[in-house]
C-alpha cells in the first residue's frame, strides 16, 4: 500500500486535469505527491495492520463481542481516511499529512452518505480483482477509481474551496434576449 498511494494520487490528479496531458500530468503529480503519498500510505498500512491484528488476538477472548466492533470502526475510518486523504493530496500536493487525516476523518464521518457508495466501489473492485485480476486491471480500476475519485472529491468539496456542480441539465438553457430588438414600445 504505501508505494500504491503516489500512483493512486496521480491517477486521481489525471482525473482532476481530465482534458489534458495524460502521461505529463501523471508523472509531475507523482513527483509533486511522492513523499507526502508515500508517508499517508505507510501510517494507513501501519494501522490497518496494527488493528487487523488486534481483530484477530480479540476474536477468542470474551472482550472480543465489545472489541472488534470497535476496531472495525476504526479499521473503515483508516480507510476513509487514507482515500479522502489521497483525494486531497492530488488537489493540493502542498499540504500537510496531519491536515489531510483530520480533513478526510471529518468529511468521512459527516458526509457518510457520500462515503458509504466509494466504499462500496472500493469493495467491489477488490472482489472483482480477487475473481479474476488481469480483468479487473485492465477494464474495471479506471472507471472504478473515478467514481471513488468523483465522489471523494465531492465530499471534500467544503474543504477543497471549490463547488463541484452538475453541468448536464435535461432542459435547455433559455436564449438570453439582446437588448437592440424592439421591445413594441413607440418612442
């Protein structure tokens, strides 16, 4: 995971930079997001791992029914945390790790009805890659990271000082009137 996270964030950064250079955007934005990516990774791995194997040294013991719902929680906010994380860093590159974390667990938990649909995205495309990977690689990972992409970003929306709006509208934009034409007033 940790040297997966600069490329997520450059695939996210392309997605950002959409009618423009692939490859050049790509390569400046995992130069620009390398070290910060690479440590939000590591503190993601370092958690998950420190948590499932709590899970697991609970899972026999009586403390177990109090514990591991509680570490299940935890173990969604890491990944809350780490995706809406990797969102941000390929918005701003500039930005602090903590800031990051404390951004992405707060939009996380407080628009979790916008969360909840990236995670589900995000499980399916692991089921899909344990099923059948090379299929899951080369036709499912691009549209599926840009839903999570798309929705993160809308979640971070406040954060990031943009407003993500709908452009696609059912109906068309009334024609504005140009003030020359006659108004059948007679002056």
């Amino acid at each position: 995971m940790p040297l997966a996270a600069p490329g997520l964030c450059a695939a996210f950064a392309v997605f950002a930079a959409h009618p423009g250079p692939v490859i050049g955007t790509f390569v400046r934005a995992w130069r620009s997001c390398f070290r910060r990516a690479t440590a939000l990774g590591t503190l993601a791995t370092v958690a998950l791992v420190v948590l499932g194997v709590d899970v697991r040294v609970a899972s026999g013991r009586t403390a177990g029914a109090i514990l591991i719902p509680v570490l299940a929680v935890l173990i969604l906010l890491a990944v809350v945390a780490t995706m809406l994380g990797l969102v941000a860093l390929a918005s701003r590159p500039e930005a602090r790790v903590r800031d990051v974390l404390r951004t992405g667990i707060y939009f996380g938990v407080r628009r979790w009805y916008l969360t909840l649909p990236s995670l589900g995205v995000l499980a399916l495309f692991e089921a899909l890659f344990a099923a059948k990977p090379a299929l899951a690689l080369a036709l499912a990972a691009s549209p599926l990271l840009y839903v999570v992409w798309a929705n993160s970003r809308y979640t971070l929306a406040p954060a990031l000082g943009n407003r993500p709006a709908l452009r696609v509208s059912p109906w068309p934009r009334p024609e504005p009137v140009p003030s020359d034409l006659p108004t059948g007033r007679t002056s």
